[in-house]
C-alpha cells in the first residue's frame, strides 16, 4: 500500500507539471541545469587539483629516481669511502632525499649518511624488507610503500636503485629515503573551488604518505584504506564521489585517481585524492535547488489528490505483479503474474513471467549441481582413504622384504666370512647399506605424505621450550662435540605442535650435521618480530654453508647440495619443513656461503612472534 500510494505521488506530480505553463517549465529546468552545472564546475575543478597534485607528485619522485639511478654506477665501482662522498654529494645536490645509504647483496646496510644517522640504527639487516626483495630478484628500481626507516625510526619511501656488478651479479642496491614532508606542499592553490579543498596522498594498501591539511597524520601511519576515494583509486579507478570520510565522520566531495610514481607497469598504485566538505562545495547548489523544492511544493499541492485517486485504479494490476513476486520470494517459484493486463504492464508481466521460468530451471540446475558435487566429495573422500591405506601398505609390505634382506646379508657375513674374499665381504656391506638407506627412504616419504594429509590442531606453541628440548637430545647424542646453542626466549606462534616440533628438529638437525667439522660450532635459534603479516624466525649456524647458485634446490624432495659420503640425509627434510610452514600461512628461505654457515628463515602466520 505504501509502495503504491508513493508511485501515485510521483505520477500525480508529473501531471501537475503537465499543466503548468511555458514560462514555469522553462523556470524551473533552467535552475535544474544551472545546478547540475554548479555541481559539474566544482567536481571538474577538483578532479584537475588532483591532477595537478599527482603530476607534482610524480615529477618529484621521478627527479629523485633519475638522480639516484645516474650516481648508481659510482656507488658499486668504487671503494666505501667513495660511496660515502657520493651519497654525500646526492643530498647536497637535492632536497629530495632525507638520507641515502647503500645496502650489500645480502641486505646488511653498509652506511648511511648523513652520518649523525647512524647512531639510530638499532639493526642493519634489511634482508626481510619486501621491497629489497624485490630488488635483488627482479633486479630493477623499486619504489616502496609507506614503511619505518632503520635509519630515522620515522615513516619513509625508499626508492632503490639496483648495483649490478661487471660479471652481471648483484652486488645490493642505492638506496635514497624520499623526504616525505615537501609531498604536503605540493599544488596549495584552490582555483575555482572553497579554500578548504586539500590533497592528499596513500601508498598502495591506503597508508598516508603525504597530507596537506594534516602532515602529522603522515607520522601516525594513519590508514586510508576504508576512504571511499583511496579505494577506488587503488583499483586503478580515477573520478570524482560523494561519501562520508571514516577518519573524521563528515560528508565531502572526493576526487581520486591513481598513480604510479616510478613505480612500472603491473604494480600497484598509489593514490591522489583532493577532498572538500559538502557544506563548502554544494552552498550554491544548495540555494538553486531549495528555491526550486519550494515552488515546486506550492504548485504541486492543489493538484495531488485529483492524481493520488486517478492513479490508484491504474495502479492495480502492479500490485497484482507484486503479489506474484512476494509468492517466488517465499519460495513458490511457480508463481507467475496474472493474465489480461493491458499496455506496457503486459510486457513488464510477460517479462516477469519469463524471469520467474529462468529463475525456477535455474533452481533445478543448481540443485542437480549441489547433488554432482556431493558425490564428487564423498569420491575424494574415499580416493584419500584408499591413499593413506596404500601408503601404509606400501610402508609395510617393502620393509619386510628389505629387513629379509638386511638380516640375511648380516649372517651370510657373519657364519662364512671364512668362505668370502674382500670383495664377497663389501657387496655383501653395500648391500646391508642400501637396504637401510631404502629404510630410512620409506621411513622419510611417510613422514612427507603425513606433513601433507594431517589434520591441523591449532594452539598455543612454545618454540623456545621446543628448540631447547631438541638442542638438548642432539646433545647427548655426540657429548664430546663443542656445540653451543643460542635460543632467544619467548619465542612463541599459532600452531599445530607436532607438526611445528617437526620443523625444529629438521632445521636443528640439519645445524648440527653442518657443523660437525667447526670446533666449537654455534647454533642460533631467533626471532624479529613480523615479516609481511607473519611472525618470522630464522636458525643460522657457522657450518659450512652452500653455493647460493643451487638454493632452488634446498626445499626440493630428494635434492641434496653435499655429497652423501660427506653427510648423511635423504633430502626429505627440508621439503617437510616447507609443506608444513605453508599449512600454517608461513613460508621458507635460505641464506648461505661456502664456509660461512647457513641461516634459514621461515614465517608462521597469525601468530605473536615473541611473547612478552
């Protein structure tokens, strides 16, 4: 009833402008476009601020790029103390940079000036920073997000400039920290619009990098992401919106468009945005259309109840429809619009009509589906028992065989030994060896395969309780060895414990074999804090590490980067220790030189990291 009585409303309007005179039509549509024009002026203006901002913006960071990108060269041919004079001579040619240091392969800042810098540096590890990532392995410049430099413990942009060495390696990158405080001033001038128009500027997950109107909120890492504008920039979207900003509560006008800002082709943008209250931008319009609202209520009233009570007949065969649509939305799917309806309300009841069949086979598709998908479930259901069944038999049924074999080889050495020569007596070793070594294969694949099928409990884990438990029984194994072990306390993540144990004993394992051969030997178990949303932890030791040219290979089933004569191992290990990291949100990477020990590093999502 409502629904019908507010559509006859409408129509009775629209039949008192009907009879309204020449001169009334031309008044009022007149102030209908000069508002719509207002509206358009002042939208279009704050849409080329925001241009004019983001061209700043973007000749800003592309100068600071080419001057970075022009003294690269210098920075990895010449010796520390030349880098240092040209860092030095790039902030004194530009006022862009806020610092510039230079980083080697392996992400440890070598310097930064100016100098007086660096007494703040509280670590010089920058290896688990995505952007010097990104750099070492796509090897071109990287314009980075919003993140809180070593260097000023304040927010920054990095531009990073890559060092290729003359033999094509990577030598580590040049790296500048743009200084983010001129991007505020930038393009002040509000032409044609309220002087409490101001632009602003996010990073590409909506974090504020530059604020005319509020520069501190640069220093607050205040989060953007919700404000209508900066999203639908990020979604590389550019216009204008009406929306009420979720920082400050008030209604405003937005003008938004994306920008790369040295960044290349397929990353993600960064966003411009030009704001300004709806009371300031929409006064005008507000005028034109209350004068409007006002004539238009005084004209309209003589005549609405003449229409409201001519329009109500006409108006019945709709709520007949809409009868027919409240059956289908309580589920009788084979409700249709009744027949004899006249004019355009036949063809909006035959299209009705036709929309409830499509919906109703629709209904009976999905249901089918549902139906396929059930079975197909219950399928890999029972293909996953029939597997685990398998593995279990396969596991069974071939170490019967290879302990036949090991045992029988064992007394063929032990009751004729008088009756074999040398070489009898070494096949006859080698193969007790392999029927051992194919053991501890099988032994290894069903731990694979578990790592993979196990159902995940998820609690509370103490690593550091954990990786001393497992220091202490490699201990005892070997006590002779001089090993000291290293375990940061209140290491702690979210987790299945067992599967997590397992991850420690094969990294803690793998330290202690590596470093059979360094007297003492040095086993660290850390952790700093979150590596892109993940708590991250690595074990370094001083063994005798690997060529960094086969580190594709480390996390590989059955791939081993030292001979088996040198060191025990099957090669499972490590491909676990990656499966059940990825089961948790985390993931897994090495660091090495030959001689210079080993660090690996993995991340466990959604957890703590250290616990106070």
């Amino acid at each position: 009833m409502i629904g019908r009585f507010g559509l006859a409303g409408r129509l009775s309007v629209w039949m008192l402008a009907a009879t309204l005179g020449t001169t009334a039509a031309i008044a009022v549509l007149g102030a209908v476009v000069g508002s719509r024009s207002l509206e358009q002026t002042m939208r279009g203006s704050l849409l080329q601020l925001a241009r004019g901002y983001a061209d700043s913006i973007s000749g800003y960071v592309n100068g600071a790029e080419a001057l970075l990108e022009a003294t690269a060269p210098g920075a990895v041919e010449g010796d520390l103390g030349s880098a240092h004079l040209l860092a030095r001579r790039v902030l004194s040619a530009s006022r862009s940079f806020e610092y510039v240091e230079l980083v080697d392969a392996g992400g440890r800042i070598l310097f930064v000036e100016p100098a007086s810098l660096s007494a703040h540096l509280t670590r010089v590890d920058l290896g688990f920073a995505a952007w010097f990532q990104q750099v070492r392995d796509r090897r071109r410049v990287v314009v980075s997000d919003l993140v809180v430099s070593l260097a000023t413990q304040r927010p920054s942009v990095d531009i990073a400039i890559p060092l290729i060495g003359s033999d094509g390696g990577f030598r580590g990158a040049w790296v500048g920290g743009l200084e983010l405080g001129q991007l505020s001033t930038f393009e002040r001038r509000q032409e044609n619009t309220a002087t409490s128009a101001y632009g602003y500027l996010t990073d590409s997950r909506g974090l504020i990098v530059a604020h005319q109107a509020r520069p501190d909120s640069v220093l607050a890492q205040t989060d953007y992401s919700a404000v209508p504008p900066v999203r639908e920039a990020l979604k590389g979207r550019e216009g204008t919106i009406l929306y009420v900003s979720p920082i400050d509560g008030l209604p405003k006008v937005g003008a938004y468009l994306p920008i790369l800002a040295g960044r290349e082709r397929g990353d993600l943008p960064w966003a411009v945005g030009f704001a300004i209250s709806t009371v300031a931008a929409f006064r005008p319009v507000r005028l034109v259309t209350w004068t409007l609202v006002g004539f238009a209520v005084l004209l309209g009233a003589a005549l609405a109840f003449l229409g409201t009570m001519t329009i109500r007949r006409a108006l019945r065969p709709v709520g007949l429809l809409a009868d027919a649509a409240r059956e289908m939305q309580m589920g009788n799917l084979s409700a249709r619009a009744p027949a004899g309806m006249r004019y355009e309300l036949a063809d909006l009841a035959g299209a009705f009509n036709r929309m409830a069949a499509a919906v109703q086979l629709s209904q009976e598709r999905l249901t089918a589906r549902a139906q396929e998908l059930e079975e197909s479930t219950a399928h890999l259901q029972a293909a996953n028992r029939e597997l685990e069944a398998f593995s279990y038999s396969v596991s069974h049924d071939l170490r019967a065989p290879l302990r036949s074999i090991d045992g029988f080889s064992k007394a063929i050495l032990e009751d004729y030994e008088h009756l074999l020569d040398a070489e009898g007596k070494e096949y006859l070793r080698f193969l007790r060896q392999s029927a051992q070594k194919m053991g501890v294969l099988i032994d290894d694949l069903l731990t694979l395969s578990r790592a993979t099928r196990a159902e995940l409990v998820q609690e509370d884990v103490d690593l550091s309780g954990a990786a001393r438990e497992i220091a202490g029984e490699l201990a005892g194994r070997d006590p002779p060895r001089r090993v000291r072990f290293e375990v940061d306390a209140g290491l702690s993540a979210r987790g299945d414990a067992r599967l997590l144990r397992s991850v420690l004993e094969n990294l803690l394992e793998n330290a202690w074999k590596f470093t059979r051969g360094c007297d003492p030997a040095l086993i660290e178990v850390r952790g700093d804090g979150q590596a892109e949303g993940a708590s991250h932890f690595f074990v370094r030791d001083n063994g005798v590490g690997f060529d960094m040219r086969y580190v594709g290979k480390l996390f590989q089933p059955f791939q081993r980067l030292h001979r088996a004569e040198d060191f025990e191992g099957t090669g499972i290990g490590l491909a676990s220790v990656k499966r059940i990291l990825a089961r948790h949100g985390g993931q897994a990477w090495a660091s090495s030189q030959p001689g210079g020990g080993t660090t690996i590093h993995f991340t466990i999502g959604n957890g703590n990291g250290r616990r106070e």
